[in-house]
C-alpha cells in the first residue's frame, strides 16, 4: 500500500512540485479540469511533466494528446483556452485536480463540459465549426471532413456541385432546397477552415454589412 500525501502539501505552486506526482508506466497522469467560478467538471485529460511543466510556466493548460503522441495547448486552434489558477494532486499523488478559467466551451463538441447532457446555447453553426476545428486537429481515419480538408480539389470540387445543386432545387421549388443549404455551408466552412480563416470573421463581416 502507498502512503498517502499529507492533506497540506497537496498544492503544487512551482515545477519543482511536479516531483512528487506519481506518473503511470507511459509518464502520465489523469487531469481533471474544473471551472474556477462554479466548481463545474469541465474535461478530463492526460498530461506529462513536459506538460505539467509548460502549463505552470506560460499559465495555459497544456495536457499529452495519447492518440497523436504529442503535447498539445488547450484552446491553441479553437481559441477556447484554458488559464490556470491552481493545481492540485489528489491524496495518492496519482491524480490532478486543475481549477481553471475557461473561455468558451471545454468540449471538442460545443458543451460547456465533457459531461453535459444538453449542449451550451449558442447556434448550430458555432457548434458545427467547433466539429470541424476538432477534426482538422485529430484528423480521425476514415472520416469525410479530413477528406475534404486533405485535398484541395475536392474540396472546390464538392463547392460548385453543392452551389449547383442548391441553385436547383431553388428552381425547382423543391422542399430539398433546406437540405442543400445545409450541405452547402457545411462544404463553405470546411473550405474556410482549410484556408486558415475562422468563422468568426464571417459574422463579423456580417455584423459590419448589418451595420
């Protein structure tokens, strides 16, 4: 049996902290992100002391991406970033409590949390392109937007097909036509992302034409 670690020493303040953390047999260790505010449990990650290490350094949670074998930055292409305010191990040493300031959604899929049941307000589209940001970040097998974001022809390509099929079944007076605006968006924001835009810049050209 482990001896547990005395209830006083149980903040890490500096890197040198860090030592007494006990890391399984891959160099890591489960982090739990909760909002500062209201307590709310807002993701669980992994991280390493390279990890551990950067965050206590620049402020900004960075946790170890398992599946791409890489240190990542909360927030780094979606913007919804993480700023530390205190780090906490649990009484084994071999789990992290992290109370931190969100902004924006913790969740890859638009909820404020991992654990939400019903998804933070905000429109479909908003959410739609938090999808896709985590895509063009994980870029799973087999999945059409990595397709789409891959390769630059198809992307056009799928563009003008989806224009031309919405022009139609506008002319045609086809119910259809909702379906096809969608399918057109949806291609639309892929090909911004993919061009290194951000669809906040499109509502804001919105918001500035809308006067």
């Amino acid at each position: 049996m482990t001896e547990s670690i005395p209830p006083g020493s149980r903040r890490i303040t500096d890197p040198t902290g860090l030592a007494a953390l006990r890391f399984d047999a891959n160099g890591l260790i489960p982090v739990i992100a909760q909002d500062e505010g209201d307590g709310t449990v807002l993701m669980v990650a992994w991280a390493n002391r390279e990890a551990l290490a950067l965050t206590m350094q620049s402020g900004s949670m960075h946790y170890w991406s398992r599946s791409r074998g890489e240190l990542w930055r909360k927030g780094a292409t979606s913007g919804h970033t993480q700023t530390l305010v205190s780090l906490h191990m649990d009484c084994d040493a071999d789990t992290l409590l992290a109370r931190v300031r969100q902004t924006g959604p913790a969740c890859h899929t638009g909820t404020r949390s991992c654990f939400a049941v019903e998804p933070e307000s905000g429109d479909g589209l908003d959410r739609l392109w938090q999808v896709l940001e985590s895509r063009a970040r994980e870029r799973p097998e087999g999945s059409y937007t990595s397709r789409l974001l891959d390769d630059e022809n198809l992307r056009l390509k799928k563009l003008g097909e989806e224009t031309a099929e919405l022009v139609t079944a506008l002319a045609k007076g086809e119910a259809r036509a909702s379906e096809e605006a969608a399918d057109l968006l949806y291609h639309i924001m892929v090909a911004l992302l993919a061009a290194g835009r951000s669809w906040d810049e499109v509502l804001e050209e919105m918001a500035r034409r809308a006067g």
